[in-house]
C-alpha cells in the first residue's frame, strides 16, 4: 500500500495487538474508577454499559459515514484507500482486518478527551471502559467474521451479514459486532424468504 517500509509496517497489524495495547488501559481505567474517584459497584456497572451502547452507535456511525465516505479529491480518495478501501479490496488479508495502533490511539485520545469534557466529573474511567471493551469486541469479531467456521446459529447469521456487506452490497449492514442498528436505521438487508438471503 505504501512504498515506505515504515508506513507499510504501520498499516499492518497482527489481530492481537489491540488486545494488547487496551487491555493495561481497561485496567488502568478500572483501577482510577474505583481507587481515584471511589465509584461504587452499581455507579460503575451503569457508567460501563452506557460506555458499551455508546460504542455501539459509534462502531455504526464510524462504518457507515467516516469509512463509507468517498471524497471526491485525489488526496481524499488515497486516505479513504488507507483507512477502509483496501480492506474491501482484500477483505481476508490477515493483517488488515483490525485497526492498527498507529490509528486506534490517536482516535482513542480524541475520544476520551471529548467524553472527559462531556461527562460528569469522575465518570469517564468506568465510562471509557465499557466503551474501550466495546472496541476491543468489536475488533476481535471482525477477525473472526473473516477467518472463522462458526457452528452457533448467531455467528452464522453475524457473519453472514458482513459477508453481505463485502460480497453483495457495501452500502448496507455497516454493523460488525451486532446488525441491530442497520435494523434500526434501515440499512439491514432485505431478507428474501426464499432463498433465506
């Protein structure tokens, strides 16, 4: 994709390594909630599932309008190539299947900062943790989607639909870890009864 080496090693990367890079941050996150600012169990529960259904209108809007977004400009459609466009091209290369640090951090901080201003004081640890875990399902899902046989019939169906996505029709399920906002908002596909599509 780049003719540097380096910025080529930066847009590849092992399906493991947000694993790596957020879980210390899940923790670190965990331990400010309840050590720093003392969140109670209960304020902590409710703060994380908000963070977790917030991701999950995040994770819709992030595929459908940032990385289904095609600019018009040369320069515009290189960085849409970068961020989204190749993995439609080659949908099964390993490497390219989750996001690469060297985009996930940037757009993580900016995240955290703008959730720190917009949430009550103290609240974005627990917050920012189910969020982050969010992310983290969210990345591991897309992996398996592409590399995984699944036996369970909401694997199946999961998988199938972002098949749909790839093979079928790419202005459509822009859900990955869950269709239910492409359900909401009438991007699901319409399912023929009898082919079962």
């Amino acid at each position: 994709m780049f003719k540097n080496g380096f910025l080529e090693s930066l847009s590849k990367v092992h399906f493991y390594v947000p694993l790596i890079v957020y879980i210390p941050v899940i923790g670190f996150l965990i331990w400010k909630a309840f050590f720093d600012v003392q969140m109670t169990i209960l304020g902590f529960i409710g703060w994380m599932a908000l963070g977790l259904f917030i991701w999950t209108i995040a994770e819709y809007l992030l595929h459908r309008f940032v990385f289904h977004f095609y600019p018009k400009s040369e320069i515009g459609k290189k960085i849409h190539f970068i961020f989204h466009g190749v993995h439609h091209d080659y949908p099964n290369d390993a490497k390219r299947l989750v996001m690469p640090p060297s985009a996930s951090i940037p757009m993580a901080l900016a995240l955290y900062y703008l959730f720190l201003f917009l949430l009550p004081e103290g609240t974005v640890y627990a917050f920012f943790t189910g969020f982050l875990i969010g992310y983290l399902v969210y990345d591991m899902t897309h992996y398996a989607l592409h590399h995984a046989n699944f036996k369970s019939g909401f694997w199946k169906n999961l998988k199938k639909h972002h098949m749909l996505h790839h093979y079928s029709d790419s202005t459509k399920g822009y859900g990955v870890s869950s269709a239910l906002w492409d359900k909401l908002l009438g991007s699901d596909f319409i399912k023929d009864k009898r082919s079962g599509v």
